[in-house]
C-alpha cells in the first residue's frame, strides 16, 4: 500500500513538471513570436524606406534589421520545435524509443537553427543575409512535415494512452460488480454485455491508433508531395475514427458501472 | 518681629507635615516586615500549595471540557439497501468509477488533431530586401 502511494504521488508530481514545461515551452514560443513581430514590423520599415531613397544609410539599416529578423525568426521556430519537444514528454501511448526518436530529430533541427541564428547575426552583407533567407524558406516543406508527423503521433498515441486509461477502470468495474450485491440477474446481465462491448471497441481503437501512429512516423523530412498529404490525411481519418470507438467505449464502460 | 513671627509659624508648619508621613513610612514598613515574617511560617506555605492546586485544577477542567464528547457511532439506516445499489470495498475504488469514466470521456472530447496550442507559426518566410 505505501509502494503504491509512493508511486502515485511520483506519478502525479512527474505528470505536474511535464505540464509545467510545456507550458514554459508555450510562453517561450509567445515571447519570441512577439519579438519577431517587433522586429519583422521594423524590417518592414527599413526595406520600405531603402526602396524609396536607395540611400547608404538606408541600406544599412534595412541590412541590419533583416539580419535581426532573420535571426528572430529562426528563434520562433527553436520555440515551436521545444514546444513539440515538451509535448511529447508529456504524452503517454507511444514508446520510448518512437518518443526518442522524434524528439532526436526535434533536437536535430533546433541545433540547425541555432547555428542559423549565428550566421544570420553575423552576415556580411545583403547577399549573404539573402542566401541565408532562402536557405530557411526552402526548410519549410521538411519543417512542415515533421510537425505534421509529431503532431499526428501525439494525436493517436492520446487516444491510446486514454484506451489503456479505460481499460484500468473496466477492471474495476468487474471487481465492483463482483463485490456488489446485486441480484437482477437481467441487469447484471446487462452490465456484462456493456463491459464486453467496451472492451472490444478498446481493442479496435488500439489497433487503428497503433496503424495510425505508425503510418505517421513513416512521413520522411522532405519535400511536400501528394503522397506525404495522402499519408496524413488517411492517418488522421484512423485517429478520428480511434477517437469515435473509444467514446463509445468510455460510454459502455459508464453504462456497466451505473450506480458505482 | 512680624516678620520673625511669620517665620516660626511656617516653620512650624512644615514641621506639622512631616510627622503624619513619616508615620505613614512607618506603617508600611511594619506591614511588609510582618508579612515576611508571615511568609517565613509553614502556614503561609500551605495556603500557597492550595492555591496553586487550585490553579492547575482550573486549568485541567477547562482543557477537559475542550475535548468533545465521542461520538455515538451512527444509527444503522433503518430502510435496506435496494438492490440497484451495489457496495463495494472502499480500498478497490477510493473515487466513485463514474466520475473517472466522465473525466476520461472529458478528456477525450478535448482532444483535437488540430491542437491550436501546436499550429504552425505564421511567419514571412520571403524576407528580402532585394525581391518585389
């Protein structure tokens, strides 16, 4: 009984910190996304005006805040990346080493943009500034990809996390219905066929998130194709399906436990 | 000789003050040296061990009458429990099953594939000073 206490207590405090990093990780991505903003508005500004006067001084200032909103930039996507990063810690329903994995090449990209937000910051002159630009812009398709697949793993293993979730508490309902003193034998009969239900729309929505969650993790860091929007879209459709047949797990399983 | 006159009478005057005061000193003095002296008897020691008794009975009694009665166990309910009402032991099930279903069925509910919390960044990813 105190292993069990202890364990749960841990439990909660581990599940606390995740939340309390994601939410970290959240207002991080806040904070830089409201310096870009600053400093993409004076870019603007700056651009605006070497456009009309084509003058050194304003070359020098439009240089200087396109180097700044380059390197803010590449800040807003470390943030989202590190916001991805806490949210899988905290997502239950996947295994280490598919969590391990994402977050690897998370990791992977936010190092690249780090060492982008170093040259950016050090360019030379607008033609350098300038390659450095479309070097990001031809990272969005992969970068687009990645989240596409974290985010769709994280969706499915939810709902798996959530399936074994229900799973527990229909074991407590056979211990409840065992222990109780029921004797409508049409009723328990009933409470049976609920549980039976639940148990298998548990085991088809495990199944279709599994399928759904490994379809996903198959999306590479790549350009945008059909085929990459075909894998997300019928992935996607299994987890929404996964969600369905669990909501109707949950149901049956509160069916059998009325009264409990 | 008036004057000499008026001298002795305020002398004298202050001479009368004096003497009730003293007495006063007096009195005093004896009062508190008979009460030492009292002190020192086994009598007067007695009385204090009685009232200090008296001081920590008061004070017993009345962190007694702090703690509050046992409570009588309550009376078993008195109509049986109906059938549709299963008990079950309280170290199986310390939250009542249906509140856990409701906050599973919660949860899953605000599950969305389109997490706004994770949407991607809207950025300006043509930032040129050069392109049109």
């Amino acid at each position: 009984m105190k292993k069990f206490i202890i364990v749960l207590i841990l439990t909660s405090l581990s599940v606390g910190v995740a939340s309390a990093d994601f939410a970290k990780a959240k207002d991080d991505l806040r904070f830089e996304f409201e310096n870009y903003t600053k400093t993409h508005q004076e870019y603007a500004e700056t651009r605006a005006k070497y456009a009309q006067f084509k003058t050194l001084p304003a070359e020098t200032d439009a240089f200087e805040a396109l180097k700044r909103v380059l390197a803010d930039r590449s800040a807003v996507m470390s943030a989202y990346f590190a916001e991805f990063t806490e949210k899988l810690n905290e997502t239950g329903g996947m295994s280490d080493s598919v969590r391990n994995d994402l977050i690897s090449e998370l990791t992977s990209e936010r190092n690249y943009l780090a060492e982008f937000k170093r040259k950016a910051l050090n360019a030379k002159n607008v033609e350098g500034a300038e390659n450095l630009s479309s070097e990001f812009q031809n990272k969005m398709d992969g970068w687009q990809n990645i989240t596409s697949k974290v985010k769709g793993v994280v969706f499915s293993s939810s709902i798996i996390s959530i399936a074994n979730r229900t799973s527990q508490l229909i074991g407590k309902v056979e211990n409840a219905l065992a222990g109780s003193k029921i004797s409508d034998i049409s009723d328990l009969n009933l409470r049976d066929e609920k549980i039976a239900q639940g148990k298998d729309k548990i085991r088809e929505t495990k199944d279709l998130s599994s399928k759904s969650q490994s379809s996903f993790l198959t999306i590479k860091f790549d350009t945008r194709t059909f085929d990459t929007k075909r894998i997300e879209d019928k992935s996607r459709a299994d987890s929404e399906k996964a969600k369905i047949l669990l909501t109707d797990a949950i149901t049956a399983v509160s069916e059998a436990a009325r009264g409990f | 000789m008036e004057t000499q006159n008026n001298d002795n009478n305020f002398s004298s005057h202050k001479i009368g003050m004096g003497e009730p005061v003293a007495e006063e000193v007096d009195k005093i003095r004896n009062t508190w040296e008979k009460f030492k002296n009292f002190a020192k008897t086994p009598k007067f020691k007695i009385l204090a061990g009685i009232g200090v008794l008296i001081i920590i009975l008061i004070i017993v009694i009345a962190v007694i009458a702090q703690i509050p009665a046992n409570p009588k166990p309550p009376a078993p309910p008195l109509t049986p429990t109906p059938i549709a009402s299963p008990t079950e032991s309280p170290s199986i099930n310390p939250q009542p099953i249906s509140s856990e279903s409701a906050t599973l069925a919660k949860e899953l509910h605000g599950l969305l594939f389109n997490n706004p919390d994770l949407s991607f960044p809207l950025l300006d990813w043509k930032i040129s000073l050069t392109s049109k």
